[in-house]
C-alpha cells in the first residue's frame, strides 16, 4: 500500500543518507585574479549507487532504472519484475510533486511481510501468542542493507500472501540472515551508522530517523515470537518498492512502485499509476512529519 511506505520513507531515507552540508553565512572568499580553486567548489552530492552486492541488488537495479527512466521521459528499460499489465504511452504516473532535477538516487526501499504462522490467534492469547507474521522495511545504498522497521502482526486468516515474484527471490536469503539475526539477538549490522548519514546530507531527516530506528525492545519481542517458528517464511507479503532521490533543488522525493496480488498465489507491480512521486521533504504546507 503506498500509504504504508509513505509513513516509512523519511525514515527510509536514513537508511541511505547521511549528514547535513555546512552552509554558513557571511561573504565568500574569492581572490580578485580568479575563480576559487576547485576545492573550493561544492562538490556532486554523493549517491547512493552503485548498490551494495547482496541477493536484492539486481531487482533493486532493475527497478531503479525503470523509475528514473519513467520519471525523465527516457526509453524504458527491459524489466524483469512481472507487471500486471503491459506498459502503455503514455505512461502513467501519479505525480504528488512537481518533476525532480538533476536526481541523485539515495537507495532503494523494500516494505515485506514474512507469515510464520498461519490461522488466527485465541481469544485470551496476548504478545508473542497472538503475532504470526513480521513486517519490515529495509534498504539498500552502497553501504548495504539497513532495517529500517521491524514490526509483529496478528495472525490472521483474510490476508494469507503468496510465494515470492522470481526477481524477489533473493528476498529468502536476505530474510534468513535477518531472521538469524534476530533469533541471536543482535541486530547491529543493519544499523544505520555515519556513511548513512553522511549520504543523507540532511540533519532534521537524520534526527527524525534516529528517534524511529528499530528498538532492542523490539528485536527483544521478536526474537521471543520466532523462537519456536520456522526458520523459513510459510508465505509472503509484498507491498511497495521505493526509490529514494535528491534533487538539484535540495529535496528529498519517494518514486514508488506498488505490488498487488497477480491472481496465481504470487504478486506483480501495478502498472496504473506504474509510480507515485511524492515530496518527502522539505515538508509542504500543512503536511505532517509521517510518524
């Protein structure tokens, strides 16, 4: 749902970001027999690309392109995900902000829901007893991969999922490392850490994501849930994709794809819109800070 991962994204861009740029008042110094040096020039923004190699940078790749390509006007790339509908000109985008400049990809964002356990929990059954499935949000910059959410959800019997798209599949091997993790405890190498924020280049995002990063009262619940689950997910859960950009005009924007069920026990991005754009930051007038 494109809702969901909008409420994440500001937090999402930590996991590929970094720290403020200094910009201080006062005049410049410049000799009067010529330009500043080039030193003294601001350099590019940093990206986020390319990618770290884990199991979900070739997907990651794949639908970069795609969404910068869409977005530009450019020929599509080939994709490997399944659509639910071929692409068609003119392409569909549901443009929330105005077109970015000169965007400098930051990382990707993945929101997946592992089911563990299927049915519906007991009436008097509390915490652990009542969770069967782990929703969690992690991106990719050429740091790695960060957990950026991490969260229980009910058992539940209306919302069963389905087996993982093939571009998805290295989705298992990164959730077995995670789930590993968890089950020891110790999270820590999915922790944001300076080079994200260095890449970020944004003080208040950066704030913002340190005050919602993953508890170890949290990771302390989880690791309680799974100790007696599969190691394996019984089934999956698929919802946005989102590419995160900065742009020549200092914000920070979403380009995000959305999975719907394909109707054959699997999932495929819905192709209307292919993508929604969205001004994550700075905040427009009226809109709140997604918690």
């Amino acid at each position: 749902m494109r809702a969901a991962l909008t409420a994440l994204t500001i937090t999402a861009l930590a996991s590929c970001g970094g720290a403020a740029r200094d910009h201080t008042d006062g005049p410049d110094e410049i000799a009067d027999d010529g330009p500043p040096p080039l030193a003294e020039a601001e350099a590019p923004r940093a990206s986020g690309r390319p990618y770290a190699d884990t199991p979900l940078t070739p997907i990651a790749d794949d639908l970069t392109a795609l969404a910068l390509a869409a977005i530009s006007g450019a020929p599509l790339p080939v994709t490997r995900a399944p659509l639910d509908a071929p692409l068609e000109s003119p392409l569909e985008i549901d443009w929330q902000s105005t077109a970015p400049r000169d965007p400098v990809v930051l990382g990707i964002a993945f929101e997946i829901e592992l089911i563990l356990k299927r049915g519906a929990p007991d009436d008097d059954a509390v915490g652990p007893d009542r969770w069967g499935s782990i929703r969690l949000t992690l991106a990719l910059s050429r740091h790695g991969l960060r957990l950026v959410s991490l969260r229980p959800r009910t058992m539940s019997h209306a919302l069963p999922g389905g087996s993982l798209p093939p571009p998805m599949r290295g989705a298992t091997a990164v959730a077995a490392e995670l789930l590993g993790a968890i089950r020891a405890g110790d999270v820590t190498g999915y922790a944001m850490g300076e080079d994200e924020r260095r890449l970020l280049d944004n003080d208040e995002v950066w704030l913002q994501a340190q005050q919602d990063r993953v508890s170890p009262e949290m990771v302390r619940q989880v690791q309680q849930m799974i100790a007696t689950l599969p190691d394996e997910p019984l089934a999956w859960r698929l919802d946005d994709i989102a590419v995160l950009i900065a742009d020549a005009d200092d914000r920070l924007l979403s380009l995000a794809f959305e999975w719907d069920a394909d109707g054959q026990g699997s999932f495929a991005l819905r192709t209307s819109p292919l993508i929604e754009v969205r001004q994550l930051w700075p905040l427009r007038v009226n809109q709140p800070l997604p918690l």
